[in-house]
C-alpha cells in the first residue's frame, strides 16, 4: 500500500472520536496515577493537619477578624438572619472597646433594650452614654426576643472578673416564669458557648434538668436540643468552629441563605449596616396583638395573675416568683444587676376592662419578689406617655431617651452604693 494512502490512514484514526470506552480512559488514568503518588498516611495527616489549622485559628479569629465600629448586633450579625454571635465575639467587643479603669456598663436583655424602632443613631444605647459621662463606658450585648438573663448577661458573668467596677443593667416583663437558656430557646447556643469556656460563675442550680411543673411541651422540646447544645458546645470549648465561621462570615464572606439577604447571601456581614429606623409613635393599637394569647401579651399576663386571685392563690405565685428568681443568677453577682420592669403602651392598656387593668396591675408583684432576692429593681410603670412608644411595648427615640434618663439615674446610684465612685 502506498506510503501516502497509509498516512492519510493514520491522520483519519487520531482525529476520530473516541469510542465508548476511551473517552473514559483519560479522567481513570489520571485517578491511578493520584493513587501512585498519594498514599492512605499522607492523605490523614493532610486532614489532621487541616483540622488542627482551623481549630487554632478558631481560637484567634475573634482577635485576627472582630466586628468593628460596634454599637449593637443589628439584624445582619444577630439570629435574625441566622448569625449567632458567640460568647468570644461580645468579650471581644466589650475588650477592645473599654479601658479596665472605667466603669463598665453592660446592657442586656430583649428588643426594648437593644433598641427596636430606634435607628443606630437614635439608639438609646447611645444617649445613656452622654448622660453618665466619660467616666463609664456603656455596651449594648442585648439581642432581640432574649430574656432579661440571656445574651449579654451570660458574658457579664466574665466581664465581671475582668473589670473591677461592672454594672449589668436589664429589661424584661414582670412574669412569673422567667426565661432560662439552660432548659432551651434563643439563647440556649450562648449558655453552653459560655458554660463550656468556663465564662459562667459556679451556680448548680441553673444546670438542674426541668422540673415536673414544666410543661410536657418543654419536656419534649429540651430533651432534642439540650444534647446537642450540650455537645456542640463542649466540642466548640476545643475546636472553636463557631468562632472561626463566625469570624468568616463577619469578614470575608457568608454562606447560609436568609431571607434577609437573598440578593446578597455570600456577602460577608461586615458590609451590611444597621438597618433598623427610628418609627413614630402609635396611634391605633394593632388589633393582630390584641388577640393574641401569650405570656408576653396584655391579655396573657392578665390572665396569668388572675382575674380572680385569692390570697391562698397569690400566695402560691409569690413563691413560684421567688423560686425563679433565685435561679437566674448567683446571690454575690446580683447586687451588680439593674433589673427594669418594662410597661405596656397607655395606648393598648386603654383597651381593657377594669377588672383586667386590677389584674395586670398585680404582676408588679414580681419586682418586690426580685427586690427580696437581691436584685436592685426599677419599675417603668406609668413612666411614659402615648408617644413614647412606638407600639404595644417598644420606644421611640423620645421614649429612648426618657429611658435613658431613669437608666442613668439607676447606674450613679448603683455605682455609689457599690464604691464605684471613690
């Protein structure tokens, strides 16, 4: 055969498709020959390796990577959108931020404390500041819907073993039961964040499982999440994963979706402001709430403190006050708590009957309860007018202020008592 006709051949045949088989032939040799050269050993210790790297660098993220210009965990960089500040993060805040030789105030608590309808710049947060004066230094750790002893109380506890002068000022519903993070809820992740890092005083009782007077409800729900809180945890106090991821997300980029960024989800947290806006006053009570039910409503409150509340009865929820007031924190941390007893808007306080203003009256019965444990307690009834409230619980800027001047008041006269001021 011509040499010519041959080549023409072999031109035709390497230029041709490859069959069935080939075509897989390349990615299996390219497998066989990373299984030449990378042997069972060296694939672990890269592993090993990789992990001990992340773990100690979980251990420095909070330093390497805090979140800067702090005023509050605005919406970007708290539960809302699923960004759960750890116990590492706020120690940090609260350590780059203030001196040891002020006096250091830290405020904890819910929605009404952490600002909700003031902008970043009407915060009341920021006018308690002006009102004590340089000589203290005011941080706001509290976070939306948590307890008056969740978020920002949990890492007071250290706070408190760092600074020689501290002062926890809080807000909360006068209720009967109080939120604990040890049986479960928001901030349940926070408690054994700080229990497990050794944050948390010594206090045993506040670790004792439900009792049998919970609900089935909560016997069900804390069994589930109690454990893995309990392991996640214990295994973080190690590892320090939810540092460096949170270190990561606030930094360089975030990965988890949320309503709340779905046109941006892998921005990194630290380009978000705070988008909370300072709202007017209310003028028409929000009829959705007025039916509500819960222990955090008017309606709900009334009906826990009876409409028809003998004396055996009120009795028996004194002593139920008490006994939750003894848990939330240890006897020699609570002359150090401010504790505020929030009151509902005139506006939505106008909608009820008589015999239910008598009975929502009587839940300021919790303050005196507290006063008895050693809490130092300031009632906020009938201390603002319609217009400081920008819906059934929650102030406006002008409300914020008014806020802000009771808080002050508080602080000076807790500090005095405590020598602060010497």
């Amino acid at each position: 055969m011509p040499q010519a006709v041959l080549e023409r051949q072999r031109l035709k045949t390497e230029s041709a498709p490859p069959s069935g088989r080939d075509k897989y032939a390349a990615p299996f040799d390219l497998y066989e020959s990373i299984g030449k050269h990378l042997r069972l050993p060296t694939l672990a210790s890269g592993i090993v390796a990789g992990f001990a790297a992340c773990a100690i660098l979980g251990h420095y993220a909070p330093l390497f990577w805090p979140i800067k210009h702090f005023q509050r965990f605005h919406h970007f960089i708290n539960e809302s959108s699923d960004y759960f500040p750890t116990a590492n993060q706020m120690l940090t805040v609260v350590r780059k931020q203030v001196p040891r030789h002020k006096i250091l105030v830290v405020i904890g608590g819910g929605s009404v404390t952490w600002g909700a309808s003031q902008s970043a710049a009407d915060v009341w947060s920021h006018k308690l500041q002006e009102k004590l004066g340089d000589r203290y230094a005011v941080v706001n750790l509290a976070l939306p819907a948590n307890g008056a002893f969740e978020a920002g109380y949990l890492v007071f506890e250290q706070l408190r073993r760092e600074y020689p002068r501290a002062i926890f000022i809080t807000s909360g519903l006068p209720k009967v039961r109080m939120e604990r993070p040890a049986k479960g809820g928001r901030a349940a992740y926070l408690f054994y964040d700080c229990l497990f890092k050794g944050y948390l005083e010594n206090f045993p009782p506040r670790l004792e499982p439900p009792g049998e007077a919970d609900s089935v409800r909560n016997d069900l729900y804390i069994g589930d999440e109690r454990q893995e809180r309990w392991l996640g945890g214990l295994l973080d106090s190690f590892l320090r994963f939810q540092d460096l991821w949170n270190a990561v997300g606030y930094q360089h980029f975030f990965t988890v979706y949320t309503t709340t960024t779905e046109k941006s989800m892998w921005r990194a947290r630290r380009a978000y402001a705070d988008p909370e806006w300072s709202y007017p006053s209310q003028t028409k009570p929000d009829e959705k709430w007025l039916n509500r039910r819960g222990d955090g409503t008017i309606p709900g409150l009334s009906r826990r403190f009876y409409k028809d509340a003998g004396k055996k009865k009120m009795e028996k929820i004194v002593a139920k006050i008490m006994e939750e007031a003894e848990l939330q924190a240890p006897k020699d941390v609570r002359p150090q708590i401010i504790l505020m007893h929030i009151d509902f808007s005139p506006l939505y306080k106008s909608t009820l009957d008589e015999t239910e203003k008598a009975a929502l009256n009587r839940r300021w019965i919790v303050s005196d309860a507290y006063r008895k444990c050693g809490y130092q307690v300031v009632d906020l009834k009938d201390r603002f007018e319609q217009e400081d409230y920008a819906d059934f619980v929650h102030h406006t800027p002008k409300g914020g202020q008014k806020l802000a001047a009771i808080a002050a008041q508080a602080i000076e006269k807790r500090a005095c008592a405590l020598g602060y001021l010497r």
